[in-house]
C-alpha cells in the first residue's frame, strides 16, 4: 500500500457512519408537513441512527440547529418518546439541546479559531435560540392532546387552531429573530450562509465522538 492509498483509508475510518444531508434534500412527505420551514429545519435520524439533516441556511441557525439535532443521537440517557406523551416530548428536545452541544462546542471553537470572539457569541446566539425552541415546543403540549395515529392530518387540523397559528407564526419568524439576535450581539457576520463542506467537517468530527460513545454505552449495558 503507497502513502497515498495509506492516506486515503485513513480519511475513509475517520468518517461518521451517520450520514449528513442538507434539509432541502428533505423527502417530499416531511415538505409538506405545514409547519417544515427550509431556513431551519433539521432531523435527526434517531431510530437506525443513519442520517441528520441540517439547514444549509447561515451560521447564526446552522450552530444551533446542529447542537440540537445531533444532541438526539446521543444515547446516554435518551428519553423514549410515545405517542401522545408530551412530558417526554419535551424532556427530550430539552436533553438534545444539552447533549448536542457537549460535543459540538469544541469544534465550533475550533471552525472560529481565527476569530475568537464569535465562539462565545455562536454559544450565546445558540442559548437564545433554545429558549425560543423550547418555548415553541411548549406551544405544543395542545397538539398532543388531539394528535391522532395520522399525524399528517393532525398536524394539517392543528395548524388552523389558535395556537397552530402561533407557533407557525414563531417558526416562520425565525430569519427575523436570528438576524435581530446577531444584531443585539455585534457579529452580524453570522448572518453569512454557511461552507457547507467547512461546517459539515465540523460536524463530522463531533459525529464521530457521538458514535464512540455510543459503541461504549452498549457496551456496558450488555
């Protein structure tokens, strides 16, 4: 085996086996969910742990919408979500913005490294952005009272209720509350879209300690 070939498997093991796509290469049925928003949306395949889709949007969303995502890929301690059980809901999305971020931090200093004073603003626009996610899941609790096993229709009927309205309200407002977020923050800069192939490097290596976690946990609980 030449250095090159040497190389070149090195690179391969050093990537995640979860894949990353961009959430416009969303499938067409979570298109048309009413409340999907290209700007932001991000999911976490957190079933065969396969796949995360992240917003090819600017980095004052990109950051967050990443920390939270894959925070959802972290086993340890992952909450079991179940039909209409909104506390596990929310126990979970909350947990996901905490673990995320564990492992994403590091590498987020690392992307700014050259300009240091965007690192603490990238966490504190990553803070305020959380509490406005959360708040909107809170916004919820109604949706999981009515949802039925067709939860396309569900969320079509819930979208014309009081609070659909609101929360799709928040979910559309969110370009104006990230731009008024840098603004309030001095790093403007944030509003640039992002390097795709730069972040999701990034990301990548934050996967990659996510997946060894992962392998040790099941290890210990078998």
């Amino acid at each position: 085996m030449n250095k090159f070939e040497n190389s070149l498997e090195n690179q391969q093991e050093q990537e995640p086996r979860i894949k990353i796509l961009k959430g416009s290469e969303a499938p067409d049925y979570i298109k048309q969910n009413p409340f999907y928003n290209e700007y932001h949306w991000g999911q976490a395949d957190d079933i065969n742990f396969k796949r995360v889709y992240l917003p090819e949007s600017d980095q004052g969303i990109f950051w967050p919408i990443t920390a939270h995502e894959i925070g959802h890929l972290v086993k340890r301690d992952k909450i079991a979500v179940d039909g209409n059980d909104f506390q596990a809901v929310r126990d979970e999305e909350l947990r996901a913005w905490q673990e995320g971020w564990k492992y994403l931090e590091a590498y987020v200093a690392e992307y700014y490294k050259d300009k240091p004073k965007l690192i603490e603003k990238v966490r504190r626009i990553k803070e305020m952005i959380e509490e406005e996610m959360m708040a909107i899941t809170d916004l919820t609790e109604e949706f999981y009272k009515t949802r039925t096993n067709n939860i396309q229709q569900s969320r079509f009927d819930f979208i014309k209720t009081d609070s659909g309205k609101v929360i799709k309200g928040r979910i559309d407002g969110l370009k104006d509350f990230v731009r008024q977020a840098t603004v309030e923050l001095e790093a403007e800069e944030l509003n640039e879209k992002v390097d795709w192939s730069r972040v999701t490097g990034a990301v990548k290596k934050a996967l990659l300690d996510i997946e060894n976690d992962n392998r040790k946990f099941e290890e210990r609980k078998s």
